[in-house]
C-alpha cells in the first residue's frame, strides 16, 4: 500500500551552511532600535553557549492535487560533531532573523522548539564574508517564498511618482547667453536696436565678423589700389623712345658714331 503521508515525497535542498556559528542567550529586548551584539559578548563571552553548525534547507513538498509543490525553509543550529539538531527556525517570517545594529556578523534568531514554545538566541559568525552570504540566502528565500514583492522589489507596492514634463509649452522660448564677451555684444546690438530683446531675436544670436587686418603703415580706412602691369607692347615702346631719347642726347653732346668718329 502506497504511502498517503506527502512528507514522504518531500525533496530537501541545502542552500547555506557555515561550519561554526556562536551562539548566545541573549536578554530580551528592551529597546525599539534593535538588538545590540556587545551585550551578548560582555564578561568575557559569559552569554555564550556553545558553538554549532548552522544550515539553511529548503523542503519542496508535492500538492496533493499534483498541481505543484509547496515550499518552505528552515534555519537549522546542530551539532558539528553528530548532527544532532539543538534548535530550528522556521523561516515564515522576515522577523524571525534580526540583524544586530552595531556589528554585521550578529544576527538576533527566533527558534522554535518542541510544543511550539519560542526563544530569540544570538548568533556570531567568525567571518563576515559568511555573514554577508547568510543575509543573500535569506534575502533570496524571502523572494522565493513571497515574502517580498518580485520584480521592482519593494518600490513595486509604493505608489509611483507623477512624472514631471519638462517640454516647452506654447510660447515658451529659451535665452542663451554664450558667456559673458558674448553677452556684452548681445547687449550692446539690443541697445543699438532700441534696447528690446523681444523683436531683436535674430541680432541675439548674430556675432559681428572681426575687422579685416591692415598691413602696416596703413591707417583705418580703404585699401589703395594699385595700378596693372603694363603690357608687352608698351614696354617695347618705352624701349624705343628711351633709345631715342639717348641718341637725341649723344648727338647734342658732340659724339658721332659715323665714319670720322672718335670709336672708329
């Protein structure tokens, strides 16, 4: 005869183990701002109770109408030598595990014994990579088991904030000062234009070119022209005038390059 007990089907997985874990009897809280790991640890570690092996699993038990399974999970403290179990947390709450305010490797456990009597018992980790991955593990079985909101997370159940729209309304315009040189000219063109910034747009954004460079000796005002290259056929005219010009001269001098001349 088949088992009817679902709990003989369950499938157990384990998500964290840390080899040794201090525990203490801790005092009960006494203040709203949390759990305080430096009283636990006063009077040399008097509060100390032992040192156990701490585990997390996860128990997937099948739905009787075989339409999934249903999960929950389980801090366990145990003996490192045999195994034997000295308490069990069920995890069905955020609250059952605290963090202390004054140090990231003490956590404030909620255990439940036998009876369903309840206790809070510190508990010391001896490095504080283990505590952090500790406080992983549970924050991904609070998502598995739906104890926080998927996807957005948290922000998901708060109500979204309007979005704010920073378009242009209808005759809205923007003013740009393209620093402070710039922002003289501007104030200057609208001063020459009467001193209204509202139908001299366009002069806003309008930068006068620099004056054109004179060479030197020149003063402020035009260019002189200057004349063209004469052409070919006035050079040769001016050859031949220039030519005759000294013939004209030696002649009047008394030279005679003829048959009687003095370069005969």
């Amino acid at each position: 005869m088949a088992s009817t007990d679902p709990t003989s089907e369950a499938i157990q997985r384990v998500l964290f183990i840390a080899s040794a874990v201090h525990i203490y009897n801790i005092p009960p809280l006494t203040s709203n701002k949390g759990y305080t790991a430096s009283q636990w640890t006063t009077d040399n570690n008097k509060r100390q109770i032992f040192t156990a092996r701490l585990r997390i699993i996860e128990t997937a038990i099948p739905l009787p109408d075989g339409s999934g399974e249903s999960l929950s999970s389980d801090i366990l403290l145990e003996d490192p030598s045999t195994g034997e179990l000295f308490a069990k947390a069920p995890y069905t709450d955020a609250r059952a595990v605290e963090a202390a305010v004054d140090s990231s490797r003490f956590f404030a456990l909620r255990v439940v014994g036998d009876g369903g009597m309840k206790a809070t018992l510190g508990i010391g980790f001896e490095e504080r990579g283990e505590a952090i991955d500790f406080g992983i593990c549970l924050q991904e079985c609070r998502k598995v088991l739906g104890m926080e909101p998927k996807g957005k997370g948290a922000a998901a159940v708060e109500k979204e904030a309007p979005k704010k729209d920073y378009g242009l309304k209808e005759g809205q315009t923007i003013k740009v000062d393209i620093g402070r040189r710039g922002r003289k000219k501007v104030d200057d063109e609208d001063s020459s234009f009467g001193g209204s910034s509202g139908g001299n747009s366009a002069a806003m954004f309008s930068i006068k070119p620099p004056p054109t460079p004179l060479p030197y000796g020149f003063g402020s005002g035009a260019l002189p022209l200057l004349a063209p290259p004469p052409s070919a056929s006035e050079v040769r005219k001016e050859k031949r005038r220039s030519r005759g010009v000294e013939e004209m001269m030696a002649k009047d001098l008394g030279f005679d390059d003829g048959e009687f001349g003095e370069f005969q």
